[in-house]
C-alpha cells in the first residue's frame, strides 16, 4: 500500500489567534487530524531561529493544502484597522500555487473561509470566482467545510481504502474530546487554562491526536 507522503497530507492553517476564534481555530485542527491530514500552523516549532514570515513562507512550502479564514476584518476602539495577516498568507499560498515549483504547484489547492456570505468578496474581490465556505461562527459548519474540502483531497493522496467519517460525527467527536481534554492534560501535568492557551497549541494537538488514535 503506497504511503502519503508528509507534503501530501499537510495543511497549513491560516486563521486569527485570540480568545474569541479559539474555538473554532481547535475545531479546524481537530477535523483536519480526524480527516487523515496533518495540521500545520504559525505557532508549530516555537524557539527556531526564523522570523514569523519565513516560518509561515516554510509551511506554506511543505504543504500541498491550506486553509484560510479570512473572516477577521473587524476594528474598534483598539484596532482602528482591519487585520491583514490572513489575506496576506493566502496570497503568499496563491503565489506558491501559480509561481512555485511546477512538479508541486499543480498539486496544490486551498479552501477559502469566511463568517457571512460574500464577506469574502466584499474584503478581498480579488478573489472573485473562489467559491468561499462559511462558518457562521459556528464550530459546527466550519468542520463541515474542513470535510467537504479534505474529502475530495482524500481521493488523490491517501489509500485508496481509506474511509472519512461524516462532518457531523466529527462534530459529536470534537465535543466528546472537549469534555475529556482537561483529565486527558491534567495526566500529563498541564491545567485546564494552559492547555487552552496558544502557547499550547502543540500539545492540544498532541492530545486530540492521541485521543483520535485511541477512538478510531
């Protein structure tokens, strides 16, 4: 049985980090791992000697997918101005799409996220003709998105024998996690709060890989 290859099965996640999208941000990493693909995000390998950009040009390079919310485009008191982080990671995916290695770049394709229909094309309409998913912010329709957009990857890079479950019982998994998640930290010495927190975002992940194994 031929094997995926890392680049194959890696997707990079392009999405905001504070309090208020956590979680959706874990229900995205969640369904990625559960759909047989690999997580990649900014806050992998915290202490290498990169800058924050050629950390992400790096990720965007090892992998085939990505996803990008660009839903973020709020301002208030604090924020005058709308955030252009995630735009700016997706134009670099797009570039490595058009501009990259052409053994690669023809492989590769990414999914377009946003909260509220055609926000997307009133923020960025140079992406007219991107078919966007939208979340809603809700935890639940954005793992729908995730599975539509992995499922037909499934296809091309994994076995052929391999079976992805529907969105909505990966949905009633990421909960099942969620409520098992603070024994499953408190066994390796890690609270509740810290576990939640960005800073551990690898071991999250680490646990919700763990636990995906241990209930296939």
């Amino acid at each position: 049985m031929r094997r995926p290859q890392r680049y194959d099965v890696s997707v990079f996640l392009n999405c905001p980090f504070d309090d208020g999208y956590r979680p959706l941000l874990h229900a995205a990493i969640f369904a990625i791992q559960d759909c047989g693909f690999l997580a990649r995000t900014a806050l992998e390998d915290v202490g290498s000697g990169e800058t924050r950009l050629d950390k992400i040009a790096r990720i965007i390079g090892e992998s085939r997918f990505s996803i990008h919310d660009i839903s973020r485009v709020e301002v208030d008191a604090t924020n005058p101005l709308p955030r252009f982080n995630m735009p700016f990671e997706c134009g670099l995916s797009f570039g490595a799409a058009s501009f990259g290695h052409p053994a690669r770049a023809r492989g590769r394709d990414l999914l377009i996220l946003a909260a509220e229909p055609f926000q997307d094309k009133r923020t960025l309409s140079d992406l007219a003709g991107q078919d966007a998913k939208y979340h809603h912010a809700r935890p639940a329709d954005l793992i729908k998105a995730v599975r539509s957009f992995l499922a037909a990857k499934a296809k091309i890079v994994l076995p052929a024998d391999t079976s992805i479950r529907g969105h909505s019982d990966i949905f009633d998994r990421f909960e099942r996690f969620k409520l098992e998640v603070e024994a499953l930290a408190t066994s390796r010495r890690i609270r509740l709060d810290e576990i939640n927190s960005f800073d551990y975002l690898p071991d999250w992940l680490a646990l919700a890989v763990a636990w995906q194994a241990a209930t296939r």
